[in-house]
C-alpha cells in the first residue's frame, strides 16, 4: 500500500503544489487586505452593514457571521470560494487517483503482481489524504502569515477542506460507476454543482436555510469560524465520506477492472452522425461537456438577473455606494452597473471553459486517438484549427446564453435593461475568452504534456493578480498586466473596443503560432 501511495502522490504533486500555494496566497491577501483597507472600527461597521445582509454579495460568499473582525471576514470571504475550489479538488483528485489509473492500464499491470485491489485503493485514498493535509497546511501558513490567531486560523483552514472527504468519496464511487475517466469527472462535478446550488438557494432565498444541512458546502458555513464555532458539525463530512468511500471500495474490490457499472459506449449500436469531419467528430465526443457547460452559465446568469436589483435595493452606506459607482463607473448603482459587476465573473468562467477545450485537445492526443486520425489525408493544421474554431464558438455560445438568461431574469424583476445591453456585456466576455484560448493552445502546441496546467495557471495567475495587486499596492503598470483590468462592466460601462481589439490580435497571432508549432513537432502519449 505505501508503494501506490507514493506513486499516486508523486503523480499529483504539481497539482497538489499549485492548489496548495493559490490556498496560501489567497488566505493570506485577503486578511493583510481587510485589515489595510478597514483598519477602523467605524469602516468595518459600514462595510458589515452595507454587505452582511445582500443576497447579491451572499451568491459568491455565503453569509457572514461577523464580519468586524479580521478572522470573521477570512472565514466568510476565504471561506465562501476555497471550499468551492477544495470540492472540485477533491474529485478531481479521486478521479485521477482510480478511474485515470485504469483507463491508462497501469492499474491492471500494478495488480498483476502481488498486489490486491485493496491495497491500491487505499494507496489511492492515502495520497489523496495527504493532498489534502496539504491544502490544510497552505490555507494555515497564509492565514498565520495574515496574523490570525492560530487556534481560529486551524479550525478555519480545517472547516475549508471539511467537503474535501465528501467529495473525494464522490470522485471515488463516480470512478467505479463510469466506465472512462471523462464520464467519472462530470458525474463528479455535477454532484459538485448542485451542491453549490443548494448553498446559493439557501444563502440567497428567504426561508430556506435549511437547506444547508443537505450539502457539504453548506456544513463548512455552519462550522461558523471565528464566529461561535460549530466542530460538531465535522461528524458530517467525516460520516458522510466515510460512507462513500467504503462502498466504493466495496465495488472497486468486485468489478472487473477497467469497466465501470456504467455500460461502455462501445457495447451500445453504431451511431454515425457527426463523423463527417474532424471538427464534427470533435463536436460529437464535446456534445455532453459543452452542453454541461451551457446549462451552468444558463442557471448563474438567471440567478444573476433575479438579483440585479440588490444593490439597488440593499442598505448600503454611503461611502460604499460611492465607491461602488466609483467602481462600475455610473452615476447611480443602478441594476446594469450591478449586471456589470456579476458578468465579469462570466468572463473568468468563460476563459474557463477555454482551458477545458486545451484539456480535451490533450486527452485526445494521449489517447491515441490522433495517431489513427492524422493517418488518414488529415492535415494537424486543419485538426488543430478545427478544434480551436470549436472552442471559439462555444465560448460565442456560452455569452449569448449568459446575456439572454440574465436579460431574462431582469426583466422578472423589471430592472430596466434591455436585451442589446446586455448582449453588449456577453460580447464583452469574448475577447478575454480567446486571448486565453490561444495562449493556452500554444501552451498545448508548444509544451503537450504540461499544456492544460499551463492554461489553467495563466488564467488563474491572471485572475488572482486582479484580485490581489490593488490590495498589496502594486504599481499600476504591473496592476495592468493582466487582461481583466482592461475589460470593462458592461453594461455600466461602455464597451473599450481598443483593449478588445488588442486582445484578438493576441490571441490570433497565438492561435497562428501554435498551428505553426504543432505542425512541426511529434505526438507525445
């Protein structure tokens, strides 16, 4: 067993290392931040008026339980998205840990020595134990290093990866139930969605706070750090975890491996549509992801639209009403500059979703699925360009169901922005979009293996620096360095057709050089 847990760590570690590390700087920002930015009494008051009781604000974080204090405001900022990113971890690390081993073959060759089916799959759950114990450690180190007490910035960094046993134990029977490792990751994250939204109903609608008690993200607000701790309420994950990983385990030592409960697509009849062409072959093995993808940003921007009118209507103080006119560049808070502050976290969802494509690029590749494709008179410039053009349009697609959803949402509350408005802000989301999807298919073109952790750390470094240069005081020229800085609130703010335009043109001379690039080099599986 010690043999696969190392094994399995070691293969994890640059994952585990990046998650680890955004943890720690992320902790760490946010309580040096509130306490430069809020280092009085009377401001730390405004601020948990104008924020403690807004729907709006609680669909990212959750509610505050006290939010005058530095550890309060950590465990509701800090905790609100690192127990999102801590789910998603968790399955993504069983999933690699189980289903990914298989579908390769490597566990069949580790269980053709003296090896029992037991022993890999706790060697497997050891090192995801391990990851996690990671996680703990650099959401501890960031918050001690932001001067919190050590005994609330424990319980903390432990309410945080609290989801990570329930989740792993999905990610865990979900690869004994798909029969690819592909399948076991949406299963996965879907469970992980509708558990996000259970907390959202639950923080956002009144009368449904108990709803909270059915999800695991719910539990980590209910451990109520800093704020009248709850450690009760870790018997929770920990029995609900442990109850899904032992009936893992009870079908991974009984099924055949390789095979999943799930019936194989190759067992089903022949379906023939959508093979004329690489990119429709590419279009039919996307059809689920993409369609996952669009009922997500479909069901956030409805959500978005309902509460356009929040800030409008919350009691906000007057310093903070400023500055968040300041921010959005209107006159007024009026619902756009709100639908402006909400579609620019479509932006970073939908550069997202390009990242996604970079990954499904790869997978192809270590399949081995382009050796038989590019034996036919299939050129990889034409393969490439196709699978690129694919990614463009979903990211078309998704910003138009962004607008047309949240429009739709608004206009259920009669905001008062129109339709064009708003599908001005989805168009707004694409530039930035394809600025990340070239980057990140040079990255694949260029470097294959290390490709998607390539894509996936630009768009987060990019990301994070937006959040975190104004709170540690960067200049501005650096504070500009990353593409979110220039992409406005539309509709709150006028489109900025030169930073667009500046965007496109980078991704297409990426997007160039990686057709160039990919031509050139070998396959690498």
């Amino acid at each position: 067993m010690r043999a696969s847990a190392r094994r399995a760590f070691a293969d994890s570690r640059v994952r585990n290392g990046a998650f680890t590390l955004l943890f720690a700087v992320y902790a760490y920002a946010n309580a040096v931040g509130y306490r430069r930015t809020y280092a009085t009494a009377a401001s730390r008051i405004a601020f948990a008026h104008a924020f403690g009781d807004n729907a709006a604000v609680r669909l990212f974080y959750g509610v505050p339980h006290d939010l005058l204090t530095v550890g309060g405001y950590c465990a509701w900022r800090v905790g609100g998205i690192a127990t999102v990113i801590a789910s998603v971890w968790g399955v993504l690390a069983a999933v690699r840990a189980l289903r990914a081993e298989e579908e390769a073959g490597r566990t069949e060759l580790v269980l053709a020595e003296p090896v029992g089916r037991l022993s890999v799959y706790a060697g497997a759950l050891a090192a995801i134990a391990a990851g996690a114990a990671g996680l703990f450690l650099g959401l501890f180190a960031g918050l001690v290093g932001g001067r919190l007490d050590a005994g609330g910035a424990a319980f903390l960094a432990l309410a945080v990866v609290s989801p990570v046993p329930v989740f792993a134990g999905v990610g865990a029977l979900a690869s004994q139930v798909a029969p690819t490792r592909r399948l076991a990751l949406e299963l996965g994250i879907a469970v992980v969605a509708v558990a996000f939204l259970l907390r959202v109903v639950a923080d956002t609608a009144s009368g449904l706070g108990a709803l909270r008690w059915l999800t695991p993200l719910g539990w980590a607000e209910l451990l109520r750090p800093f704020a009248g701790p709850r450690p009760i309420v870790l018997l929770l994950p920990a029995l609900v975890g442990s109850a899904l990983v032992a009936g893992a385990g009870a079908i991974a030592t009984r099924r055949d491996v390789g095979n999943g409960l799930l019936p194989d697509n190759a067992n089903r009849r022949a379906r023939l549509q959508l093979l004329g062409s690489p990119m429709q072959l590419d279009l039919r093995s996307e059809r689920g992801t993409l369609t996952a993808w669009g009922v997500g940003v479909a069901s956030y921007a409805l959500v978005v639209g309902l509460l356009s009118t929040s800030l409008t209507t919350g009691a906000l103080s007057a310093n903070l009403r400023r500055a968040l006119e300041k921010l959005t560049g209107s006159a007024s808070l009026t619902p756009a500059a709100a639908l402006g502050l909400y579609f620019s976290f479509f932006v970073v969802a939908i550069s997202a979703f390009t990242c996604s494509q970079v990954a499904a690029a790869r997978r192809e590749e270590a399949d081995g699925r382009l050796e038989t494709l590019f034996a036919q008179p299939v050129a990889r410039r034409r393969w490439l360009a196709g699978r690129i053009a694919l990614g463009a349009a979903g990211v078309a697609g998704l910003a138009l169901l962004a607008a047309v959803f949240a429009w739709a949402g608004a206009a259920s509350k009669h905001a008062g922005v129109s339709l064009p408005h708003l599908l001005e802000a989805g168009a707004n989301c694409i530039p930035a979009a394809l600025l990340f999807l070239g980057l990140g298919a040079l990255a694949y073109a260029a470097l294959p293996r290390a490709g998607t952790g390539i894509a996936y750390g630009v768009l987060s470094v990019a990301y994070l620096w937006q959040v975190l240069a104004d709170l540690v005081g960067a200049p501005r020229v650096l504070r500009d360095v990353t593409p979110f800085r220039h992409v406005a609130l539309v509709p709150a703010q006028p489109f900025r057709p030169a930073a667009a335009a500046l965007m496109l043109a980078v991704a297409v001379l990426a997007v160039g050089c990686a057709l160039r690039v990919f031509e050139r080099r070998d396959l690498a599986v």
